[in-house]
C-alpha cells in the first residue's frame, strides 16, 4: 500500500524545523499497519481542520503500539509548536505599543486617518498594459505605495525568471503572479530593515492582546497585531506570500501591517538611532492628512532612515516651491541605485521611473540616448509612458522664457525631476501628451 500522508500544519514551522517534523514523522508512520493508518489519517484530517491559531483537538485511537508510536509523534510535533509559538510568534507589550505610536507620530494617543486604515496594495487588472502596477490614491498613503511598487518593478523585470522581455515581464502576469511580486516586494523592504538577517511579519489576530492605558488612544487593530520572525529571506517571503491576502484586500489594513512590519524588522530602538535627533517621528499631519517623511521612505527603500546607504531602488525630487529654495539636493547615492528605478517625489506627488535596460547605470555608453518609462500610480493612467532620453541634446533650452524666476514653466515638471539625474537633457513624450 502506497503511504501518501501529508502534514499540512508543518507549512507553519520555519523551514529548519519542517524538515524535521516531515522526516521524523514520516519515519515513525512507516511503522504503523494499514488499519493504523486509517484511524491515523482520519485523526490527520480533523487536526488539519482545525484553526491554526487554537489548539487541536484531543484525539483517541485504541491503544495499539502502533498507535502509542504516532502519538509520541505528535506529541513531538506539539513540543515543536510551542517551541515554534515562543520563538517565532510574539505578542508585544504595551509599552512596544506606545513606542510604536511615539516612533510614527512622536504620540501614543495619535492614530492613522480614514485614508490611512483604508489602504492596501490594490493592483490592476491581470494580463493588462498595467498589470503591475498599483492603484494609489491621493494622500499620504501614496509615497509607500510607490516606493513599494519600485520594488515590483524591480522583482517583475530584473529577479524573476521569465520567457518575455522588456514591458512584457511586466504586462504578462496573472493574479497569482501579481501576489508573488508584491511578496517578493514587502520582503526585500523588510529583510534589507533587518539588516540582511532577520525580518518580521506583522498580522491582525484576532483578540486583543493588552488593555489600553489613559494615554494611548485605541484603533481596535494596532491592539491586536501579532509578529512572526525570520531568519531567512525565503521563509519570510513564502509567508508573506501564504498571507497575501492580509495585504492586498479591501479592509485588511495592509498598507499599515506593512509599515508596522518594516518597523519591527528594524526595530523601534535603530529606528530612534537612525533618525538622530534629525526628525522626531516618521510620520507628520499636514491639513488634515497624515504624510510621510522623508526618513521613512529611506526606511522603504535602503531598510534605514538614514539617506547614506545605496539602494536597490534610487529616489529623484523636483517641485516648483523647492526651486526657489535652496535646499539640500538629493545626494548621489540616492540618485544611482543598483537598478535603474527611481521613486519620484514630483511637486509633492509621488510616482516611479524605471528602464527596462539593467546596464543602463553601469555602462556610461548606454546613457547617450536611452529610454525610460513612467507610472505616476492614478487611475486616470490608462498606458506606461514612454519617454526618450538624449543627454548629449540640449534642445530643451532653445526657446526658454525669459523669466528664469519660475522654473518649471519651461519643461514639465517630470522633465525637471529627470534633469536633476541628467543635468540638460531633452526629453521626447514619443507623442503623448506630457503630463505631470
């Protein structure tokens, strides 16, 4: 008779402790008879049926040495949980939830506005021009999405092993594939926060875990988030991945979870070194809204608030008001990351550039006349805009008006933000209307 029993609750366990609950299980079952196996199997089927987050239910089988040997088996699979449930699944503390509130909004009784609670990463159609892009809304909310869909960029064109090329990686992708990217995506953020050593995954359970004190104020979730660590990438990923759905639907809080797991995976106290004294939190209210700072996308993007560190993913900023002003530029580090993919901040309004040509920032030759395309995250945007680069053409100073006082009058603004990366290049929209 062919045994073919699986343990669908080891897919729980980190990968180091799944080889040795499938290898110790398997050897003990191959001892068991036939009859044995039944009873087994029927036993396997409720515990697989029950929720993970409770404990399984009292099994009873007659008292064969066969069935003594499973239950020892099992036995040694619930050690192994609890090993599992205080190692690598935690509860925090009610002074971590405090920190957690002081480190974003420099307050425990602040909370995330409407916009804030509502977001999640929310694609486009599947096998469509846009099918890897994310929806983002105005708002705050905006500048993680795009920073996040940088990183899908990144995974879909440079990192997945695929027969298209160019803007076909990125236009021919199903659902599924959609939510592999966005887990490839939230796990490279996370693993780069923990320094290449460590992530941890933030979800919603579903009780309460610590009473609320006079100074904090509730949100009937931040309460009742749970973290799971990692100490490999691919586990982190594969888990992100099997709670996809805890990011992506409508009403799961997943922008949030996102940004608590980024937190965690760096740690409020690195998080506190990293800012310096520089910024008080992450987080600011501006007109109601609620925005990010400019140390939290360094989070998003190099895994640290400081702007020192290379990315994966660069950063280019242009507005009308900064033109005026003589404020620190973005620095070079920041400008040539290890892909050509940009997050933009465009009059305050975040987007993303990228090329499809990876050797585009480490062959000089390459950076004569190039293409380049954009997604500024709206639904009006219907098609990736693709925009031709010649940096040896200065075409775009003939003509210029006089009035040098208002920059930005002259070119759009998204031409502006690529000349801060090549100073006096000409710019061709390829017949679209620029916009932006």
């Amino acid at each position: 008779m062919e045994r073919n029993l699986s343990f669908p609750w080891v897919r729980f366990f980190p990968p180091s402790l799944s080889h040795i609950l499938n290898s110790r299980l398997f050897v003990t079952l191959s001892y068991i008879s036939s009859q044995d196996l039944c009873e087994c199997r029927k036993g396997l089927q409720v515990l697989s049926n029950a929720s993970a987050t409770a404990f399984p239910p009292l099994l009873f089988w007659r008292s064969s040495p066969a069935s003594l040997l499973f239950l020892n088996a099992l036995t040694m699979l619930l050690i192994y949980f609890l090993i599992y449930i205080l190692f690598f699944s935690l509860e925090i503390s009610t002074t971590t939830h405090q920190g957690l509130r002081k480190v974003l909004f420099g307050d425990a009784s602040r909370v995330f506005s409407r916009d804030w609670a509502q977001a999640h990463f929310r694609f486009r159609e599947p096998h469509s021009d846009l099918a890897y892009a994310l929806e983002a809304d105005k708002g705050g909310t905006r500048a993680i999405l795009m920073a996040v869909q940088g990183n899908i960029i990144k995974y879909l064109l440079f990192v997945r092993n695929t027969e298209y090329t160019h803007l076909e990686r990125l236009c021919k992708i199903s659902q599924k594939e959609q939510g592999e990217a966005l887990a490839a995506a939230l796990a490279d953020s996370l693993w780069a926060a923990g320094e290449g050593r460590e992530a941890t995954v933030c979800l919603i359970s579903a009780a309460s875990h610590f009473v609320p004190t006079a100074d904090y104020k509730a949100d009937n979730f931040t309460e009742r988030i749970q973290l799971f660590n990692f100490f490999e990438k691919a586990a982190a990923q594969k888990f992100i991945f099997d709670h996809i759905n805890c990011f992506k639907s409508e009403g799961s809080k997943g922008l949030i979870l996102f940004l608590y797991s980024l937190l965690f995976s760096r740690t409020l106290e690195r998080v506190q070194k990293d800012l310096g004294g520089t910024t008080a939190h992450l987080l600011e209210f501006s007109c109601g809204t609620v925005i990010c700072t400019q140390p939290l996308l360094h989070v998003v993007l190099a895994g640290s608030a400081c702007p020192g560190r290379r990315c994966e993913v660069g950063f280019l900023r242009w507005s009308r008001e900064e033109a005026g002003h003589r404020l620190p530029p973005v620095g070079s580090v920041l400008k040539t990351p290890k892909f050509p993919i940009w997050l933009c901040s465009i009059n305050g309004m975040h987007s993303v550039l990228f090329s499809t040509n990876r050797l585009l920032l480490s062959d000089w030759k390459m950076e004569h006349v190039f293409h380049l395309y954009f997604y500024n995250g709206q639904r009006g945007q219907t098609r990736t805009a693709h925009l031709t680069v010649d940096t040896h053409s200065h075409h775009w100073e003939e003509g210029r008006c006089a009035d040098t006082s208002s920059p930005g009058k002259r070119s759009p603004s998204l031409e502006m933000a690529i000349r801060t990366r090549w100073p006096g290049a000409a710019v061709s929209w390829n017949g679209t209307d620029p916009f932006f």
